[in-house]
C-alpha cells in the first residue's frame, strides 16, 4: 500500500513501569512482601534481557536512520538464564534492603526460591541475533544487564505508590 513501514522485534524488556505479572517485577516485589520467588522447572530457560531505555533509544534509531521495508532485531546481549535473573535481583535487594535488622546475617532473598511445575511447552531459550542494527545503525545497548538491572530494582524501590497502586 505503499506505507513507509519499519518493523522492530525486540528481546525481553525490563525496567520502570514493568507490569507486575512479569519476571522482573513479580521477583522485585514478592521478595519485598516475603513471598515466595516462583522459578518454573529449574530455572534453566535462557532469555535475552534488554533494558527498556535502551529499547526505546534503539526506536528512535531505527525511526530516524532506518531503511523503509527493513526489520531490524533489537537485543540486550544479556542471556540469562531465569534462575540467574532472581538470584541476581535476590542479591541486589540483599545489599539495597536486607531483611531486617533482626535477621541471621547468612539469610538471604534467594532463599524464598520456590521451583514450581514448569509451564508446558515453555521455551527453553529466546534469543535474537541484533547484529543487523548494529551494523547498519550504528546502535548498540548502553545498559548492561547488571546496570540496568539496578537501576530497575531502585526505581521498584522508589515508587512503591504506583506499583501498590497497580497491584
């Protein structure tokens, strides 16, 4: 129909303003509540992690110096497999909010991981080759997933009215 159309596909995001239900946030804030961190099967299934801020400067690349009719692949370069990504948010949140001044100085987030019955036909591995806009746009992540996954974990910290809100 002759519409000038770029077409993005992307990794998983995570960041502010990440709906409750998903990994990232549902880790954040059941750990907060003292509720068990649920990990499907072994936690072994591996996804690609891409801050959200990255994702949303990646748009604005693609937008202003993409080429009509192409598709670009936005990833974080951050495999990781699940179980990872709650021990490193379990970890953040041991350092940023222990869990009492009271506690066993060896008690530790990671030990509300509770492996529950994996889904059926859960995926084993997303991945996203993102070569392609690194290579014709110039645009790679700034965030790590370290970096990205603090500042994540520090803005659930620092706006619990919306996420009270929202849940």
């Amino acid at each position: 129909y002759g519409l000038p159309v770029l077409v993005t596909n992307c990794s998983n995001n995570y960041g502010p303003y990440h709906f409750p239900e998903k990994l990232v946030p549902h880790v954040i804030l059941n750990a907060l509540a003292g509720k068990p961190l649920p990990v499907y099967g072994d936690g072994s299934q591996i996804r690609d992690w891409l801050y959200v801020e990255d994702h949303a400067r990646a748009l604005v690349e693609v937008v202003s110096k993409g080429t009509v009719g192409e598709t670009y692949n936005i990833g974080g370069h951050n495999e990781k497999r699940n179980l990872e990504v709650v021990e490193a948010i379990c970890a953040l949140l041991d350092e940023l909010v222990p869990l009492g001044a009271d506690r066993d100085q060896t008690r530790s987030y990671k030990e509300l991981i509770t492996f529950v019955k994996d889904r059926p036909g859960h995926d084993r591995r997303y991945a996203i080759d993102a070569s392609k806009i690194e290579r014709e746009l110039g645009w790679v992540p700034q965030e790590t997933f370290e970096t990205g996954l603090r500042k994540t974990v520090q803005w659930y910290l620092n706006n619990r009215q919306w996420w009270q809100r929202v849940l």
